[in-house]
C-alpha cells in the first residue's frame, strides 16, 4: 500500500489515541536546574533551593524514559507505548503554541499531564505526512504554571540517495530591531539534547542523518531553536512572559551560524531565525503581561 493508504487504514485505531491521558511526575532538583543554567551560558550557582526558574523552562524537564530495548532505529522510543503509533518512519517537531501562567521552583514535587490533543492526516510537499498535537499541563503547588500544545510532523521514509524535501525557501523579515549572531554550536546541541532525553539520530549521528533521513548535515534540534529565538526575544522584553507561538519552517543545520531577529510591538514581540542563506527557518509571536 501506499504511505497515504497506510495512514488511512490506521485512522481508526489512532483516533482511539485521541483524549488519552498520562501524568510524568518530576521533582526540579537543584543539580539538574544548574546543568541547564551552564548550557544556556547562565550561572549555575545563581539558582538555590526555593528560586524561581525561568518561566519557559519547564519544556527542559518531564521527559519519557524508554528502556533501551524500546528505542527504534531513529533514536526515538518505538511507537505505541509513549506515542501513537502513526504508520510514517519520520518525526519532527514542528510548532508550539504555549499559555505561561507561572514558573517552577527549584526543589517542587511536579507535574506534566500529557494528553493526545489531535492527530490529523494531510498532503504536503514531501507526501503523506500526519501532525500529531500533544497538549501538556505543567502543575506544582496546586497551580497551573503552564500549558504547552506541541505540534510534531511524521512523514515518509526517504528513497535511498535522494535528498529529503524541504519547505520552499523565503527570505527572512528586514527592519529587525535586534540581530544576535548565534553559532549553531554542536557542543550546545548535545548537552541540550542530554537534558532533554532526546536521542534522534538526526541531532548527533551524521551519517545516520545523510543515509537515511537525506538531509545535507546534523540537524539543529527544533526544541533549542526555539528556546534561543525565546531567549532573544527575552532580553528585550517588556514584561513577565504570558505566551508564545512558535513554528519552524527549515530545517537548520549543526554548525551553522544563524541570525536571531526580532521587532517589537507594545507587548508583543515578534521574532524569526534567518539561516546562514538569509531564508527564514522559523517564527515567533511572545506576549509579554505589565
């Protein structure tokens, strides 16, 4: 059958997935929130016991912990124990769409509820892909800090020797109001993706990444895209952050030197990420509160 055939036929038992429900529990200990303060160029010894972590922080905890032997090719658990099991070999984030009502403290008894938001089929350029929408509640102290509706984009398998299919190129914004010239450091990549969990070929294994996913290069996780494009728009802002949207549309790759822009309006800003070409690779709306 074909990749759209697949799809259609496992649509039933996936729109079972819709709605189910798991809670990650997590305490946000001291050493693990200093690890990630160093990664981000921070100072580990700034956060004790009791402080305050930055609001967008908590997408950097809660992750899921596959046994080795449930790993699949691609460095991601296999399908249909923490995911649904959509019938498409390749996965990628694609966009958030984050309310911020609070922020975690070092040393809270925490919480993420997952839940299977949506899961919808459609045509695209490279062929049959199905975005899968995760929605996560962050909870601690009996409050809603946080919630997070990720969107990922399953796709199909690239044919042996060809190049994967990227979005039509467009230039990036002009009249940015800031510019930060940022190194897409590959070093930075792998303590993210330790903090993170995150195991995809694609951001370490180049090889892997040319052979079988066809792309030119080590792939720039779309995760630390957007928690630095936030982090740009951060150091301008012009109040608490209540929330953001983002979408990345090219893939950036390990090594790479990148622009992070941005302009502002009253209390939203609004940022983008030209890669070393000019072209745009990802956007971002961040609202900020008085």
């Amino acid at each position: 059958m074909s990749a759209a055939e697949d799809v259609a036929a496992a649509m039933p038992e996936l729109a079972g997935w819709i709605g189910r429900k798991r809670v990650v529990e997590e305490r946000i200990a001291l050493a693990a929130v200093r690890r990630i303060a160093g990664t981000f160029d921070l100072d580990p010894d700034a956060f004790r016991e009791g402080s305050e972590i930055p609001s967008h922080w908590f997408n950097l905890f809660f992750s899921d912990v596959a046994r080795h032997s449930a790993i699949g090719p691609d460095g991601h658990p296999r399908k249909g124990e923490f995911l649904p099991p959509i019938p498409l070999p390749r996965r990628m984030g694609a966009g958030r769409r984050v309310q911020v009502h609070g922020a975690l403290r070092v040393g809270d008894d925490a919480t993420k509820t997952v839940e299977v938001a949506g899961i919808a089929p459609k045509a695209a350029r490279s062929g049959t892909i199905v975005v899968l929408t995760m929605r996560h509640t962050i909870t601690a102290r009996g409050q809603t800090l946080a919630v997070d509706e990720f969107d990922a984009i399953y796709r199909e398998a690239v044919p042996p020797g060809a190049a994967s299919t990227t979005t039509a190129p467009i230039p990036a914004p002009t009249g940015a109001a800031w510019s930060d010239t940022t190194l897409l450091d590959p070093v930075q990549v792998f303590r993210y993706g330790a903090i993170t969990w995150n195991a995809h070929r694609i951001h370490y294994d180049a090889d892997y990444t040319r052979g079988t996913e066809g792309y030119p290069g080590v792939v720039m996780n779309g995760g630390l895209t957007m928690h630095l494009l936030l982090d740009s728009a951060l150091k301008r802002a012009p109040g608490a952050l209540r929330g953001f949207s983002a979408r990345l549309m090219r893939p950036l790759f390990v090594g790479d030197t990148a622009r992070f822009e941005g302009t502002a309006e009253g209390n939203t800003l609004r940022a983008w990420v030209a890669d070393k070409d000019g072209h745009q690779a990802a956007e971002m709306t961040a609202e900020f509160g008085a």
